[in-house]
C-alpha cells in the first residue's frame, strides 16, 4: 500500500510537470510571436525599400546595378526590387534660374555695351532627356547652371554683333529690337543645351544693360542729334504755318483796303458831286459872295506859314482883300484893263493878315463868314 508520503511526491511530480509544460508552452508563444514581428518588420523594411514614391516636380531613374533600367515621372508610387539589385536616383525637374554677371560686348556699330542676361531651364520629363542629363552633370543643377552661364556667355558675344545701338537703345519703343535680340540669343543657347546637357532652355532674356562712358556719351550726342532734328523739323514746320497765316492775312488786308478806297472814292465823289451842286446854288443866289469865298480858298490853299508873295492887287483873287467883296462884281473888264497895275508885298505873316482882316470884315456883306476865312493863320 502507498503510503501519504508517496502520494505527495506523485503530486508534486505531476505539478512540476505541468509548470514545465506551460513554461515551455510560454516560451515556444514568445519565441512565435519574436519570429511573427521579426518577419513582419523585415517584410515590411523589404516593401519600405521596394516602394518608390514620385513626388509633383520630380523623376526617379530606377538602376539594376547602376544600370539605369526605367524613368519614372508620372507622381504617385511605383515598385522597384530592394537595394542592392534596384535603387532609386531623384531629378529635380522644377524650373530653375541662372543669371550672369555683366559682360562687354560689342555691338554692330563699334561701340560696347554692359549686358547681364537671365537664363530659365529645367530638366524635361523626356526619359531620353533625363538620361543625358545624368550622363553629362552626374545629376548637379549647379554645374548644369554653370555650363548653361558659360554658353548664354559665348552667345552674348555673337548676337550683339547683329544689333546696333539704336537697337537696344532708343527713346522711341517701336524702334527697340530687345525680344529679337532675345529670341536669338534663346536660338543658339537652347538646341546645344539640349543635345549635350539634356536640359531644356525655357527663356533668355536681358536682365540688365548699362553703357560705358565713352558709350554713354556717343548715346547722349546721338539722343540731342535725333531731338535737334525733331526740333527743326517743328521749327520747320511752325515757320511755314505762320508764312501762310502772314499771306492770308496780307491777302484779307489788301482785299479790306481796297474795298475801303472804293467806298471812300464813292464817298468823295459824292461828296465832290454835293459840294459842286451847293457851289452852283450859290453861284445862282450870290454871285459876288460865291466869287469871294472861292478867291478865299485859293489863297489858304496857296499861301501857308512864312510865305512871301509879290502880287498884283489889282488881280483875281487877291483884290478882295483891297477892295472887299463889292469890287469884285462891280469891276468891268474895261476898268480893270484902264486901272494903272500896281504891285504890293503881302506877307503871310500874322502882321499883314491882321492889317488886311479889318478891311475885309468892314467890306463885307456877310461879315461873320468872311471874319472867319481871312482871320490871320496862328
């Protein structure tokens, strides 16, 4: 019979047992669960290095042992076999910028300029292209920008000899060549930057243009030149408007003046027309004093200041101022060839007509009209 000691060892055996089992059952879970984690991990470190995501503005050239094998440009993710049999190489095929310093160059005309010039490139989504890109810069935009500064350099040289100054220069746009002068400098740039660079030449242009001194002042002397011609030609022109102005309006005068001498004739031959028809009125109504005030005009129409005349007294028109205004109507041919000719000084000074006015004002009839024409001159 089993003794209660021999039962107490067959439970502590089975026990032990039992704590075995589960600790080896423990251990074969850890030991699963180390080698599931592990495995996940490395097939996720092997789908980490066999994923290639693109992103926008970048290429990936695939190469099988630095071989390249495949371009891929389109963004999003690709697949690849993990390094080393595939690995990846990015290309930046954003637009890039590359400027050059300011260059002498001359132009058509001998004279010299400073220009500096722009260039806008990038490197093309064509796979071909890529490729050469990879092939002649080992994928550095910087010497990429470096040969391209180096070309648009040289071909600065070369197209400013095909423009003049007045081309580049000038105050009237229309007369500025500046994208001609682009255009070419893009046309002898871009085809070599694309054969042997693989990089695509968008835009050259002229950041900057600055002159000389010598240039600066060959510019200034040709800019007076251009505005004295500008000027001559206003002068020019203003001077031949006022000659046409001046003649239309001698032409408007010469009509205005002649037009006024014909009216004013008109008028003085009416006038003279009137004037003979009063005269031959009076005539008719007073004979003698017609032939007093008309003897009276002749003389203020023959004698002025300081005039000396030696005349008979005993003629026409100067008898009046002897005999007054009856002497003259009462005289006959007879008597005046049987008066004895006589001679007198008259002078026509104030003396002598202030002497001969009292005796014509006492002789006349109409002593008013006679005191006015032989008052003495002042």
């Amino acid at each position: 019979m089993a003794t209660r000691d021999d039962v107490s060892d067959d439970v502590s055996t089975l026990q032990d047992r039992q704590e075995r089992r589960d600790s080896d059952r423990d251990r074969l879970l850890r030991a699963y669960v180390r080698t599931g984690v592990a495995t996940l991990i490395v097939l996720a470190a092997i789908c980490a290095a066999c994923i290639v995501m693109v992103p926008a503005g970048q290429a990936d050239v695939i190469t099988r042992f630095g071989k390249p094998v495949r371009v891929l440009t389109q963004p999003g993710l690709a697949w690849k076999w993990p390094a080393p049999f595939e690995s990846a190489i990015p290309v930046d095929l954003r637009l890039r910028t590359t400027s050059t310093g300011l260059q002498d160059v001359g132009l058509r005309d001998g004279l010299r300029v400073l220009v500096q010039a722009y260039a806008a490139w990038q490197v093309p989504d064509d796979p071909q292209q890529l490729l050469q890109f990879l092939r002649s810069v080992r994928n550095q935009p910087d010497e990429a920008a470096r040969q391209l500064r180096s070309f648009v350099n040289a071909a600065l040289h070369i197209t400013s000899s095909n423009f003049g100054l007045s081309d580049v220069v000038n105050i009237d746009p229309t007369k500025v060549r500046l994208n001609d002068f682009e255009q070419q400098l893009r046309g002898q740039v871009a085809a070599r930057m694309r054969q042997v660079y693989g990089i695509d030449v968008r835009q050259v242009g002229i950041e900057r243009m600055t002159l000389p001194d010598e240039t600066l002042a060959a510019t200034v002397a040709r800019m007076k030149a251009e505005r004295e011609t500008v000027a001559a030609a206003v002068t020019a022109e203003g001077l031949q408007k006022a000659a046409g102005i001046r003649a239309d309006a001698d032409r408007d005068a010469r009509v205005v003046v002649a037009q006024a001498r014909e009216k004013a004739a008109g008028i003085q031959a009416d006038a003279e027309q009137a004037a003979a028809t009063i005269y031959a009125n009076a005539y008719r109504r007073d004979p003698s004093l017609y032939t007093t005030l008309r003897s009276l005009d002749t003389i203020d129409q023959l004698v002025g200041r300081n005039t000396s005349l030696i005349l008979r007294t005993d003629a026409a028109p100067f008898r009046v101022l002897v005999d007054g205004p009856g002497a003259l109507g009462a005289l006959t041919p007879s008597a005046a060839s049987t008066d004895k000719p006589a001679r007198a000084h008259v002078h026509a000074g104030a003396a002598d007509r202030a002497a001969a006015a009292p005796k014509a004002t006492q002789a006349a009839k109409r002593p008013s009209r006679l005191a006015d024409r032989v008052a003495p001159q002042p």
